[in-house]
C-alpha cells in the first residue's frame, strides 16, 4: 500500500466483505485509527508494520493482509535465537477460499523475502499477543476486542502446512443463569472483616486506574508463554475511547482497607458494555459520530464484555477473585445486563475457566494461532 486511496481500500475491505456475505452481525470491525497509525508509522509498536492489499483482477482488492515484526515476542515463543525474528501477520480478510490461498503464498513469499524462518499468527503489533482464528463456532457472532472469521479460514491454514499453536476459548455467561450466591454483592461488615475495599473508578478516574492497574496487569500475566509486559504509555493508548461507553459499576478495583489510594490493585477485573453492534455500523471508525452513537445508545446495551482479568501472585488463591466476581456478577443483574462474554481463556488456564463454568457460563468460540516453521523447500500442500 502506497496511497490514501489504498489505506481507505484496506480500512473499507472488512465491511464490505461482511455485507457480500452477508455477515454484517458476525465481524469485528478493527479500529480504523489504529490502521491509520500502522500507515503512518505512528503509534507505540516498535517495529515497522506493512499493510498489503491483493488483488486476483485489477481493480478491486479481493483480500489484505498486515505483517510486522517483534523481537520481544519472538523471545517470548522461542525463536530469540533466531537471527531474524519470525513474520508475524493479522488484519487478515479474504473474500473466499482463493483470496485467502492468495494470502497465504504472498506470506510465504514475504517471508522468504526478509529471511523469516517462521510465520506466526493472526496478532496484532501489540506487547502482547491478540487476534487468533477461529476453529470451531463460527454461528456464533463475534464480540469486543475479540476475532472473528469464516469457518474456511482454519481450513485453508491447516492445509497449507500451518499448525495450531495455543488453543482457546471465548466464554459466555447469561446474566440470568448466575447462582444468586455468585452475584450477591460483598458487604460493608465482610470487607472491614477481610481487610480489603474496592475502589470505584468514575470516567474521569480511569486514566489513574489504568496507572494503577499496569503493575497488577504485567506481574499477573508474566508467566503466560505469549506475554510481554506493556509500558504506561501503551495501556493509555489502548483504554483510549474508553470513558464514552464504560460502566462504572463493571469495574472492580481490590485493595487493602489501608493501602494507599494511588496502590496497585490487589485484583482486579476490567468490563465494558460490548460497543462493536455500533462499530459495525460505522466500520470500525471511532470518530464524533461514532462517539455520540456510544453516547446515545449506551443505556441500550445489554451485553457485557470481560476484557481482562486478574490478581497480584503476592494475593492469588486468596479468595480475591471470587469477591470480584461477585462484586461483577452483582452489577450485572442490578443493571439488567442481558449476557456476559469472556475473552480468549487458554485451554492450559482451567482455573480461569472454572470462574466462569460455576457462573453459569460455557464456551462459545474455540481459537488458535497458526505457526509454520519453514524449510528450505516448502512442502506439498496437504489434501
């Protein structure tokens, strides 16, 4: 991509694609802005980010692609010893099954091009690993900060050589089905008893607690095989948008009765109303208009999303997760929520998944990652 004419090609394919075929309710529109930084070099990402359309006639891209480089996760999967990190890829859309054949040999290509011996995902330029592909529950619509995609896309990747790296789920849990003991809200008597409070977090306070949680956040997810710890500057571009569609009673903040207001939670769990019906309907463009939409029908939104979660290993198996589950589950059902979705549980990470199974929840979406190692001459595609 070369012009503003392709980066407006590249931004409108994903809609454009869904209306052909008619998945408009399905997809998960990407930020227009962040394809626009990924354009123009901006953003907080350190290495360069491509973006490639792929046309099988002149005129009219049947497919787009984005790869980009990182070291720090290409230390995290294994390859540091590589002398060049591996090509990582996401933004994928592909019309149909050629357009995505086309896709993946223009990969392979690339790949040999800059010297990769390995091609791994769909992620984003991000410290840390998002996106995936869809294997199994491709009926059910996709959701915030979540992936969807057709069910030949896994297909397609398996038989070209790909295999599935890190299994997952997304979860879902109906509002309705919560037991009463797993949404009563914790009380004043049995947070003075436990030591504890929970903070709220207004609009105008969620730039503090995004400060306060980024200690939390990077020490509870250190040890997971695909994460790389985020700089202040990340997360605050990353929550940016965030206190137009944000309820505050979603948001649970755990610390001790007497530490410091500006302490890093003890746990901790993130949840915003799903805006992306809205996104779909402005792709993925989070300008004024879309700002308003937010405004205008955040009352209306009934479906809950559970970006992330987590607690300090200094305070883990303390029963804290359980009081914030509570605290969520409680606000829920109090603002007549209709369902919440949880995102990408690793199948190796049961015991977050038991937080949801005895909420009543079950998984909806199972996902991967591709990852190919490359040999020097590439194998026959399998049948």
């Amino acid at each position: 991509m070369t012009s503003r004419a392709d980066l407006a090609e590249f931004i409108e394919l994903a809609p454009r694609l869904a209306r052909t075929r008619s998945e408009q309710d399905h997809y998960v529109p990407l930020f227009a802005a962040d394809i626009r930084d990924w354009f123009a070099g901006r953003g907080w990402f350190d290495e360069p980010v491509e973006l490639w359309l792929i046309d099988i006639e002149p005129g009219k891209a049947v497919a787009r692609v984005m790869c980009h480089r990182s070291a720090a996760l290409a230390a995290e999967l294994g390859s540091a010893d590589d002398s060049v990190p591996p090509l990582f890829f996401g933004a994928v859309e592909a019309a149909d099954e050629e357009a995505l054949g086309a896709v993946i040999a223009f990969l392979l290509e690339r790949a040999g091009q800059v010297g990769a011996s390995r091609i791994f995902g769909p992620v984003s330029p991000l410290p840390n690993v998002t996106g995936g592909l869809l294997t199994d529950g491709v009926d059910h619509p996709g959701f915030f900060d979540t992936v969807w995609n057709p069910d030949f896309y896994w297909s397609r990747f398996a038989a070209a050589g790909f295999d599935a790296w890190g299994p997952a789920h997304t979860w879902e849990v109906p509002v309705g089905s919560i037991p009463a003991a797993r949404a009563t809200a914790v009380a004043p008597a049995e947070w003075h008893r436990l030591g504890l409070r929970r903070r709220r977090v207004s609009r105008l306070g969620l730039r503090g607690f995004a400060d306060r949680l980024l200690p939390t956040l990077n020490a509870a997810f250190s040890a997971l095989p695909y994460y790389t710890d985020i700089a202040p500057e990340q997360l605050r571009s990353q929550m940016q948008g965030l206190p137009a569609l944000m309820d505050p009673d979603l948001i649970v903040d755990i610390t001790g009765a007497n530490d410091p207001a500006d302490a890093p939670p003890r746990c901790f769990a993130l949840v915003i109303p799903d805006p992306v019906p809205i996104l779909r309907r402005q792709g993925g463009r989070l300008g004024v208009r879309t700002v308003l939409d937010l405004l205008r029908h955040r009352q209306t939104i009934k479906d809950a999303v559970l970006i992330i979660q987590g607690t300090d290993p200094c305070h883990q198996s303390s029963g804290l997760l359980s009081l914030a589950i509570r605290e969520l589950n409680s606000a829920l059902v109090a603002k007549g929520y209709r369902r919440l979705r949880v995102t990408f549980i690793a199948e190796d990470n049961p015991a977050s998944a038991a937080v949801f199974a005895r909420s009543g929840g079950r998984q909806l979406h199972r996902l991967v990652f591709v990852d190919r190692t490359l040999l020097s001459s590439p194998p026959e595609e399998r049948p």
